[in-house]
C-alpha cells in the first residue's frame, strides 16, 4: 500500500467532495470504490462530515455544500504549516478569500480561496489529521488537475502560492502542465476546454484510481454516474475517464498502466 504519514508544506494532501445529497453521495462512493464512511457526532457542528475509509485508512472526505443551490464538487486540499501566512500570499498575489481559517476540532486548520482564474483550492494545516492516509493506488487519489481558463495567471499563482515550478509541453493537439517541487511532480494544469460552456467556472479535478477503467466506468453509470470523457489512453502511463456523479460533482477515474 502507499502509505502516507506527512505531507510536506505544497504537497496536495486531500480532497472531499461537496454535496447537496450526503446519503445519495454515500452510497454512490462507498459502492464504486468499497469504501465506508464514518461520520464523527462532532462533526455535526460543521454540517455532517465524513470521511471515507479503505483498508482501514483515510483516503477522502464527503460533507455538504457550503450554501444551498451551490452545485457538488470535489475540493483539493494543499497542506501547509502556516495557513494563516499562506491566506496573506493568496490574498497578495490576486486570490480571493472564500473561507478565512478555521480551526476544525483538533484535526487541523483549513482556509478555501478562489485563484485569479476562478478555481476553488484550499489550504489544510494538519494538527491532528495529516491528509489522506492512502494514496497513489486504487481507489485513492492519484493525480490532481486545474482546468483553467488562464494558464499564465494560474502558473504565477501557483508558483507565488505554493512554491510550484512548471513545466509545459505538447500532448496531442494541445499543451499540458505539471506543477512540481523540489523536483517532484505534484499536480497537472490544462486550459478549459473551448467546447465546454462558458459559465463552467475553471476547477481542480481530483482523479481517483481504481483496477479495471472499463469495468468501472460502466459500475459508475449502473450506479447514476454519467461519462463526460470516455475512457482516454495517455501513453506510457495508464487510460482516465472522467465522470460527473450523481450529484453533479465531476471527478477522474485513472487506471495506471502496470
């Protein structure tokens, strides 16, 4: 198993999804993925938060949209040791303040912040809780993606933020980037796709891992998912689809080539 017991500062460590449906969102994520869910009786102070569980470990998190008609997504999470400083550098360098932070019970301290371009990121101090505790595997997060409708604003931000380097290079017919430090490859950026509407807002796409692409992508619609990109071979690294639930979130599904 890849497991994790701390997160370096820049480093993604987390992502739930938001949802105007937690038990139909639930059912949903611990079928595909067989995972179970525990919700803490404290965490009703925060709207009902779960965490979803696999062999025994933390791999992602599930609670209600912050206001109602706000649509299901997944949230991205970078750790940092400082959330207080870090909301400063977003604030700094063009980002806006969603959520300024807040301490969550004894697990840690989260802030959420809109970038230039519009997509949803947040910042996660650990105190007690680091971050998932699987990754990199089936059924856990494996990559995490900005869909941005400005490369440039997105790419300085970041790297003013967070400390991330970029590299860009042709794939396909288009450009593609990744974002890493110290060396280490963390993240991956790509511009809006021009047929998608307009008012899709950029945001950060969490891809999660599962054995068999095909056989899951069929599950997810079995189970009310529907496809929005069928299943994608990347040479020399695995096949991805990208589905939206049945609460509207849109999330990854990567199967890594053996």
């Amino acid at each position: 198993m890849s497991e994790f017991r701390s997160y370096a500062p820049g480093v993604p460590c987390w992502v739930d999804v938001s949802t105007p449906d937690i038990d139909a969102s639930t059912d949903f994520y611990t079928e595909l993925f067989g995972w179970t869910a525990v919700f803490d009786e404290e965490s009703e102070d925060y709207g009902g938060y779960g965490v979803f569980h696999l062999h025994g470990k933390y791999v992602a998190g599930i609670g209600p949209v912050y206001q109602e008609g706000m649509p299901a997504a997944w949230n991205t999470y970078i750790c940092t040791d400082d959330v207080a400083k870090t909301t400063e550098t977003v604030r700094e360098n063009g980002g806006t303040i969603v959520t300024e932070p807040v301490q969550i019970m004894n697990e840690g301290r989260m802030a959420g912040y809109l970038d230039p371009a519009g997509a949803y990121i947040c910042a996660w101090q650990p105190i007690d809780k680091m971050g998932a505790q699987l990754a990199n595997e089936p059924g856990t997060l494996n990559w995490s993606e900005l869909i941005t409708r400005d490369t440039l604003s997105s790419t300085e931000f970041y790297g003013d933020v967070f400390g991330w380097t970029a590299e860009t290079r042709p794939m396909g017919d288009m450009e593609y980037t990744t974002f890493a430090q110290n060396g280490h490859v963390l993240a991956g950026m790509m511009a809006m796709p021009e047929a998608l509407p307009a008012e899709i807002p950029s945001y950060w796409l969490a891809y999660l891992g599962v054995d068999n692409l095909d056989a899951a992508v069929q599950e997810s619609a079995r189970l009310g998912a529907t496809q929005m990109v069928g299943p994608t071979e990347v040479p020399g690294m695995g096949n991805f689809a990208i589905i939206t639930d049945p609460a509207g979130a849109a999330v990854g599904l990567w199967e890594s080539t053996p």
